[in-house]
C-alpha cells in the first residue's frame, strides 16, 4: 500500500482510509493508538496536516513546526462508555504570568480539534489574545496579581462558552456528518458548530 504512518493516520481520522487495504493488524493499531487516552500524538499529527504544518518533533515549543500554534484535541471514546462530551475547550498545564504574556506578545494560536472514536469532527482556529480577558481572571485569582518564582497554575482552561462570548474562530474543518456526532455534544454546542459551518458554506 505504501502509506505514511501521517497519511494512515490523516486517512483514518478523514473516513477515507479503505479498510480492504489494510490488515486487521493495521487497522486495530490505528484505532487503539488514534482512541489512546495517555498520548495525543497521533491527533496531533492529523490536525497538523490539516492546518498545513509539520508537527514540531521537539517536546519544548509549539505543535507546529515553525508556528505558533498549539494544538488541543479531544476525543470521546464511545466504547469507553464515559459522559464526557467535546466542548471545543482545553486547558494549559503549569502556566505561568511570564508564559501567558509572551503568548500574548507571540500571537499565538490554538486549533481546538473534536475526535469520536479517533474520527475528526471539527477543527477550529482560536486566537489566544481573543480569550486573555478569561484567561487573565485565572491567573489574577491564583497569582493575585504578582508572579512568584517556582509558582504554577496547573491547569489553566477553557471552553466553548468562552470562545462564543470573546473569539471569533476560523474553521479549518468541519465534518458534513456533524449531525452522526450530536450526541457527542451539548446542544448548544452542536448548534454553535452548525452555525460555524453555515457560514463557511455561504462564504464559498
């Protein structure tokens, strides 16, 4: 078959991947490493190529090669059985004020992406400065005000609610089988992707 590990990846994350061209192996591999809840690699890869990146092969730096964009996938496994549901939000681990303002000074970008069962759902582009006003009350609240040296907010976040209220995402991708994946979803969240959508359809 001659495919990439990237392209078996980006295939089976599209739908397009045939499986009568791969084997049981193959194809039990990628769903168990595509579903893998310690390691986002894989998602990672895929949502690179979509955004037209490299993934940067360093653990220090942004996911993109060469960019300043760092990619935040979430998948639901449905054979998992959880009540966990995409949200387009993320989180960022250990930030500091220092980090936070040079994101800010970097224009950095988040690509919040949504997998079921390794599948891509959506793929959006949020700008990091569009969300500091709800990022900034994290920190204020935890750092009041001040940096302290070896101090840490573990986990600073973010969802779907926020990036309605302040950002304006642009759309790298959305699946045209959203709707086989409301359940995935609230539905105030399903609606905000179907409004996304329709407005990417008007602008082509």
């Amino acid at each position: 078959m001659g495919y990439t590990i990237e392209e078996l990846a980006v295939k089976f994350a599209m739908g397009t991947l045939d499986p009568s061209g791969c084997t049981k192996t193959e194809m039990s591999l990628l769903s168990m490493y595509m579903n893998d809840s310690n390691s986002s690699t894989l998602r990672q890869l895929v949502m690179c190529n979509v955004a037209g990146l490299k993934t940067n092969p360093n653990k220090l730096g942004f996911d993109g090669l060469d960019s300043v964009v760092e990619m935040k996938p979430k998948n639901i496994n449905t054979e998992l059985k959880s009540k966990k549901k995409l949200d387009i939000g993320g989180s960022y681990s250990d930030m500091t004020i220092p980090r936070h303002n040079k994101f800010i000074e970097q224009n950095a970008l988040i690509h919040s992406g949504g997998f079921v069962n390794g599948t891509l759902v959506y793929q959006l582009e949020i700008t990091y400065g569009s969300l500091v006003p709800h990022f900034q009350k994290q920190l204020d609240k935890f750092f009041t005000g001040k940096h302290e040296k070896n101090k840490y907010l573990r986990s600073m976040y973010f969802s779907y609610k926020q990036v309605q209220e302040f950002s304006d995402p642009k759309v790298l991708f959305i699946t045209d089988n959203l709707s086989e994946y409301r359940k995935y979803m609230s539905k105030a969240m399903y609606e905000y992707l179907v409004y996304l959508k329709s407005t990417i359809t008007k602008k082509g």
